[in-house]
C-alpha cells in the first residue's frame, strides 16, 4: 500500500497507508479523529526551478509515451516531417566498382589515391 499525505486543519500535515482505490478518500487524523483531506505536496525543487527547466521538464513528460523513432523507422510509421529532418534528401549513387580482379575503383575521383 503506497503512503499518502494529508492535512489536518488543527494539526498539519500527517502521512498514511491507503489502498490505491482509497487514494482520493480523506483519512482521519490521528490527533483529532477528524477526516482531513489528501494533498499533493510538491518538492521545493519544483518550486524554485528556473522557468525554462521547468519547461523543459514538462515538455519531456508530455512526450514520455512518444517513443523517439529513426529516420527509417519514422518514415514508415508517420507521414508528417518537420522541417530539415534528412527525410527527403536522396542518397548519392557511388562511383565505386570493382575490377575484373576485384580491386576498387573509383574513376575520376582521385586517382592518385591508393585503395585499401
């Protein structure tokens, strides 16, 4: 059972055990007996982060169920590219070949170059 916080009006904040369909269900105080509301107490962290980082984290966890695809993958699954995204550029023919001999070649290229 995961630990909940809630606030008691009289006496602050207290922590408790809770099923997870109980989750959004006040609890009592152990005080005062008194049911107290669930609250969601955000890290200090949060608070005092730098809008942009804030930003930042915000656009991360909006897409943390969009998995990053590759240039091939992405391609095939969605028809919508933005801009300057290497989709649409064509791959240039090489100007290898092989000899009869079966050495490389690679006509007006650079012909002083030694092949491996």
């Amino acid at each position: 059972m995961p630990v909940y916080d809630y606030k008691c009006q009289q006496h602050g904040v207290f922590c408790e055990l809770a099923k997870l369909e109980d989750s959004s269900k006040p609890n009592i105080c152990p005080q005062c007996k008194e049911l107290a509301p669930r609250i969601i107490m955000v890290s200090p962290e949060i608070l005092d982060m730098a809008p942009s980082k804030r930003h930042a984290h915000e656009t991360n966890e909006k897409a943390q169920h969009e998995p990053a695809y590759s240039t091939k993958e992405r391609r095939e699954n969605d028809e919508q590219h933005s801009n300057g995204c290497g989709c649409d550029k064509k791959s240039k023919k090489s100007k290898l070949f092989y000899t009869a001999a079966g050495e490389k070649m690679f006509p007006s290229m650079r012909p002083w170059m030694i092949s491996h």
